[in-house]
C-alpha cells in the first residue's frame, strides 16, 4: 500500500519508531472488525517492557485489564511476548456492532500451556476464554514456513459468537492435511493446498465431532491450583553445636566464619577498634586467591559486592548475632540440653525461661533461635500456630483448622505450616464435588494430616492437544514378538560358530 500510493489505506499504515506495538500502540482507542498477526515467538521484549515503566510499574490498560471485579494482569515473562499481541487485538475489538470483530493469530505451541496460574500466560488465556472469544484453535502441519520446523497454532476469536459455539471452544487438528512440496524451502516442506484451506475452513463452519475436530465446553480447559500444606513437626534440644550457629545467623556464614578465625570475639565486643582492619580485609578479599592468576597473566581480582560488603562492615549484624549466641546459652544455662521432643513445650519453657530472666527478645530473633536448635521429625507432634478460644470457631481439619487438646483442654488449632512437605494440585474447574471432593478423593488418603490454603488457591487456563488427539500406538501381537526373538537368537547362533571356527586351532 505504501509503495503504490493506495491514498487513505496507506495513511493508516504507522511505524512503530524505536519500540514494537506493545510499547507504543499507534492506535489507542480504536476499534477494528478484523484482526490478522503473526507475532514473533521466542523473542525477548525486555526493551519494551522497561519503557513501559517494569512488571510492577506497566499501567497500560492493554495489558492490566479488570476481569470479574479484580484487576488481572497479562504481563508476561519479558523472554517471550508472543501472547501480549493477542491480548492487545482483543483489546481492540469492536463491541458496538451485531458482528463484532473476529482475530485469527499464529502462535506456536508455548502459546498453549506456558506460564503458571496467575502469570502473564496463563491469564490471557483465561480472559480471552473466560469472555467466551475464543471460537477455535487449529494446528497447522509441522515445517509449514521456511525458518523453522515447530509446530504452529492458529488462534480464532470473536467477540460475538453465533449462538451453537457459545461458551464452547473447538480444537481442529489439521497437522496431517498438506501438501508436499516437490523441493524443500529451508525448512519448509510442504503447504497448505486450497483443498486443505476448504477443508479447514468447512470443518470450522461445520462445528461438529470428528476424528480431527474436538468441542469443548470453556471450563474444560480451566483448573484451580490448590496448595496443600502439611504441619511442622520438631525435636528441639540446646546444644553447643546449635548454639554456636548462631553467631552468624545474619547470613554469609562462610564468610563470617572464615573473618571470626581472624578476628576472634572481638566482631561481637569490640568492633569499632577493629573496624579499619576489617575493612582493609574485605577490600583486599580474593586477591590472595586471584594472585598466582594475575601472575600468568589476565587473572582478575575477585573482589567482594559492595552490598555484601557493607553488611559485613555493619555492627549491627555483628552484635544482634552476637546477643542470639549468649541469650540462648542463657537458655541452656536455664533448661539444660535434655532433648523436647515436642517442640510446643520447648516453646513454651523457653519463653517462660526469658520472661523470668528478664529478657526482652524481638519475635525475629526468637524465631530465628528456635530454628538454629530445632529439627523436623515426621513422627513428633505438630507445632501449634494459633489456638481459637472455645465457641469462636468450628474444627474443619480440610481447611486448617483441627481439634487439640491445649493445657488439658479441648481447642480449636492451627498449625504451622512445612515449607519442605508444601505442594499444589491441579484441580479442572468441572471436577465434580470441586476442590474438596479431589482433595479427599487424591491427597486425604494418603496425607491425612494434609490441609488447603485457602488463600493460595489460584485460577489457571490451558490447552492440550497432545491429550485430546494423541493415538496410541497398537501394541504388537506376541506371535510378532515371538518371531523377532526366534529371528535374532537364530542369527547369533550363526555369529556364535563363526567366530568358533575363527578361533580354532588347526
């Protein structure tokens, strides 16, 4: 159009300048009745992504749209932003019409299933599926273009479906529906005759069951991914060994070990005197190492983060860690080392134990000492989190809440939750009887201390070809079988004399 002067239709042609359509959209505000793309797969719009103000940052109402009364983002990972393409068509879509608008985009397969529930990916496909626009997705035959052999999705959607696909979605597979190319084109080997396009598009039009045409309903493809938590169980005991980890709880423990064999207690009690010779050891850090290197010519000095410098050369860090060793050797001195194997009663002496010594603590730095003494034993009691007073509350163990017995008395618990034994099922959204019924059905049986957090449970969407049009494979007859093993044992007899007969001596 540009170059032969079409007048108006050329007008509407805008270049994208310096960044793509995602970061500059030249047509904010606009409608169009139909919609053609193919987006670039793979390709990093990380460039965009930092114009447009980061992840957190990005107000675009393209990409932050308001589904269902919360706000839901579609950004995705800044590797891949062939989805973000998609979603702005959809955003242009013409709702005043009696047509609307219809899009067809290709995709490769990522398109289908990347990104978790609640990422970027995964919520274009819900807010496209869950407003009941996507009519279909075909399959295109693999090496079908000339650069690369993967395999390609077309993606079709309208904004007003006739009423026999609404709320429903098709999947065509046409990958086997070409034609052969009498020589190859780089990687493309075949293409689409116009007896395959008619036979794509009537099998589109006709909306039915076939062995290459599969109607679901739009829930099918969604799922909840439920977290399932398992409580913390743990023997604690006041150990020297324990203790001593302490001393360098603020992290980079290697570091700070290796500095305390330099500079002894004096970090803890006297770290203004050696502050200057600490300082002069952490800028020469690695040069010891990094020597025989430079000699040889081009090693370079491995030299400390400034960041991980200037916590090391903080006091603070130094004296907190310092006050956890001698609070919790206060702790030993008091309690003695005798092994709690349930770590609800150890919580409970050592707060007491605090409380008569007089020492107030931070709750971090208690944690972080019950931790250090502390370790997971899958048949000690759970750790209580929070105890409901009688009445408040109702025991509903599926949901965290169970039925314990706190200082003789019956109460309603929670417990602490163990990030190590922490997992997610996947749950379709038209399971019957919902989260529960599959939680009961798939996880109670064999996890019965086992709960869900509620607050966790995320909406995601995705597509399976493989799982609708896979056809297995018939497995060969044992006559098959038999004849191929009486085959090869039959050919190494054959090998087995020859090499006798090689081998023999005259």
């Amino acid at each position: 159009m540009l170059l032969k002067g079409e007048g108006e239709s050329a007008d509407h042609i805008v270049g994208g300048a310096e960044w793509s359509t995602l970061s500059h959209d030249a047509f904010p505000a606009q409608e169009f009745d139909f919609m053609l793309s193919n987006p670039p797969y793979g390709k990093s719009w990380k460039k965009d992504l930092e114009a447009m103000g980061g992840k957190d940052g990005m107000r675009d109402p393209r990409f932050k749209v308001m589904h269902q009364g919360d706000e839901l983002s579609l950004v995705t990972r800044s590797s891949d932003g062939q989805m973000l393409f998609l979603a702005n068509m959809a955003s242009k879509m013409n709702g005043r019409s009696a047509l609307g608008s219809r899009i067809a985009e290709v995709h490769n397969g990522s398109s289908l299933f990347t990104g978790d529930a609640g990422q970027g990916e995964s919520n274009i496909r819900r807010w496209i599926i869950e407003n009941d626009w996507l009519e279909a997705i075909v399959a295109l035959p693999l090496n079908l273009f000339y650069n690369t052999g993967i395999a390609t999705y077309i993606w079709v959607l309208s904004n007003k479906k006739p009423a026999h696909r609404k709320g429903q979605v098709q999947l065509i597979d046409a990958t086997q529906w070409f034609k052969p190319l009498r020589k190859n084109l780089g990687k493309k080997n075949c293409e689409l005759s116009p007896g395959d396009i008619e036979r794509i598009s009537r099998t589109f039009l006709d909306f039915k069951e076939t062995p290459e045409s599969k109607i679901f309903p739009d829930a099918a493809f969604g799922y909840w991914k439920v977290t399932v938590e398992r409580p913390l169980r743990l023997h604690s005991q006041l150990t020297l060994k324990a203790i001593e980890t302490l001393r360098f709880a603020s992290g980079d423990e290697d570091l700070r070990a290796t500095l305390y064999e330099e500079f002894g207690d004096a970090l803890f009690t006297k770290f203004s005197i050696i502050s200057a010779k600490l300082e002069k050891r952490l800028a020469e850090w690695g040069s010891d190492e990094d020597e025989g290197d430079e000699e040889e010519g081009g090693g370079t000095k491995k030299e400390l983060p400034e960041k991980k410098k200037k916590k090391l050369l903080d006091p603070k860090t130094w004296e907190r860690d310092g006050r956890l060793v001698e609070v919790a050797t206060k702790l030993r001195e008091a309690l003695g080392d005798k092994l709690f194997e349930d770590h609800n009663i150890f919580r409970d002496r050592v707060e007491a134990a605090l409380k008569k010594a007089d020492i107030k603590l931070a709750a971090a730095d208690l944690k972080q000492i019950l931790k250090a003494v502390s370790w997971r034993v899958e048949t000690a009691p759970p750790v209580i989190a929070k105890v409901h007073k009688p009445g408040k509350v109702k025991a509903d163990p599926l949901h965290g809440l169970f039925e314990a017995t706190v200082d003789g008395k019956p109460a309603i618990v929670e417990y602490e939750p163990d990030s190590d034994l922490r997992d997610t099922e996947q749950v379709p959204l038209l399971e019957e009887g919902g989260i529960e019924a599959f939680i009961r059905r798939e996880v109670l049986p064999y996890t019965p201390d086992a709960w869900i957090k509620e607050d966790a449970t995320k909406i995601g969407y995705e597509v399976s070809f493989t799982r609708h049009f896979y056809k297995p494979q018939p497995l060969r007859t044992l006559d098959e079988i038999s004849a191929d093993i009486l085959a090869i044992e039959k050919e190494a007899e054959g090998l087995l004399d020859g090499l006798l007969k090689v081998g023999a001596k005259p």
